[in-house]
C-alpha cells in the first residue's frame, strides 16, 4: 500500500520540481544578457521586491561568471566586433542594469570592478540626480538615481551608457511623435553631458519592443540595437536579423544560484 502512494508522492513532486526549474531545457548558444535593475535589500513597503537583488547575492553571481570563464562585454564591444571585425571573447555576457539607481553605482560597480567586468547601464534622462518618480509610490518607494558625476565615471570605468527615454513611458500609450521626442531627445541629453550618442536603447518595460512603428522609431533616432525583456539568450541569428527587441535574462531577486545558472545556459529557468 505505502510503495504506490510513495511512488506517486515522488513523481509529483519531481515534476513540481521539474517545472520549477528547467534542468531538463537544452543548454543553448548565444549570449545571455543579464537584466538587473536593483541591487540592495528591499525597503519592507516596495511591493517590486523581485527587482531587487541582494548585494550578497549579486557577488556570488559575479563570481559564477567569473569562475565558469565569461568576459563581460558591452553592446559597443559589439559594434566594434560587427564594424571593426575586432574579435570578441570565448564566452562573453552582457551584464544590463535598467533606470540608473544609485545602488547600481554603490552596491555593483565594486564588485563588478573586483571582477573585472563592465556592464551597460540605461538611464531615464530626466530623472538622472532625481528619484524613480514614474513609479507608483504604493507598490515601490521613492529611492533615489544615479547623478551625471556617477554616470560619468561608470562610463570612465569602460561602461556603456544607454538610452531608457526621458521620462520612462510605456511607448506603446503614447503617441508617435511623443515616442519620437523620448527616443531623440534622451539621446541628444546623453550626448551633452557624456560626449557620447549612445547607440543602445531598451524599451521601458519591454513595451512596444515587437510593434514594428516603434522599432522603427527606434532605428531613425539612430540606434543600433533596441533592447527588451522577452526571455532568453541572444542567439547568432537574432543578432544579424533582428536588432529591436533584443532578448535578455531577467534576473529576480528571489531566485537563486541553481536559476542564475539555468538562466546563463538555457536562457530561462522555469516554465
Ligand atoms: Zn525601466
């Protein structure tokens, strides 16, 4: 009687936990780009808690990196490699931070730089020396970005600066010539203050990242790629033919080293 009920509980059990984590996905080409936005302990009201990643943590995913041999490159490393025909490491990742908290600068350029490794960073232009005023203040407190100084010398540091618009929109609610004036405008701003247009861009919470007019908004206000947040790696193919909604690796505060793992070899770890 107890073998079968044994049995059952068992196959239940593994395949909860065959869904929870994907260790049975292939492993896959291409390059994950690993999506951060938060590094530091959450205040107790955020209710976006998964988009904060524990310093602590955040260091031993660098150190996974770092021992299973990837070399950070950025999206201009990219651009260099596609133009100049500059060779690009054995196992490179992209390591992305979205909306420029001053956390990203205090809790992840040291441990990053321990490491050796560079990342992008994409900033809200106006919101640069601010806080994060297009969030609801009832599900994420008010905390405060990055300033031009600190942008600045993450730049310095060999750091890509991207576009993330002025003012952090949904794109797909706005009309086109408003779409146009975050796209263009962020980027002259970016120009003026670090003697740089960049020539990456990523869609304020993914959106409009498949709408073709919005992907070619995209490409006339000279950007090169458009990043989103579809899961998974960046495979050879995508790179060449589809340079807008750029795929990456959402990494979740509450996740942990077995997902960091099956999110760096399969693109995803769960269902
Ligand atoms: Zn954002």
């Amino acid at each position: 009687m107890l073998a079968p009920i044994l049995i059952g509980t068992a196959v239940v059990l593994g395949g909860a936990l065959s869904a929870r984590w994907n260790w049975w996905r292939p492993k896959r080409a291409g390059i994950p780009i690993l999506l951060y936005h938060k590094v530091g302990i959450p205040p107790k009201e955020s209710k976006l808690k998964k988009l904060w990643v524990s310093p602590e943590k955040f260091r031993r995913q660098m150190a996974y990196l770092s021992q299973r041999g990837y070399q950070a490159i950025t999206f201009n490393d990219l651009y260099q490699h596609w133009d100049l025909k500059l060779a690009l490491p054995k196992k490179p990742v992209i390591i992305t931070f979205d909306d420029g908290y001053v956390n990203n600068y205090l809790e992840a350029f040291p441990p990053l730089r321990d490491f050796g490794f560079r990342a992008t960073l994409f900033v809200v232009v106006n919101t640069v020396g601010a806080d994060n005023r297009w969030h609801n203040p009832a599900t994420e407190t008010r905390i405060p970005m990055m300033t031009w100084a600190q942008v600045r010398e993450l730049k310095k540091a060999g750091w890509e600066i991207g576009s993330h618009t002025m003012n952090h929109p949904n794109l797909t609610k706005l009309p086109m010539d408003k779409v146009r004036e975050e796209l263009t405008e962020s980027r002259k701003h970016i120009a003026e203050f670090l003697g740089e247009a960049p020539l990456t861009f990523a869609n304020p919470y993914g959106a409009g990242e498949d709408d073709p007019l919005i992907r070619k908004a995209v490409q006339d206000s000279g950007y090169r790629l458009g990043i989103g947040i579809h899961a998974g790696k960046w495979t050879p193919d995508q790179m060449t033919q589809c340079p807008y909604g750029v795929p990456r690796v959402f990494i979740r505060g509450e996740e942990n080293m077995l997902d960091f793992h099956l999110q760096c070899t399969r693109g995803q770890s769960r269902l």
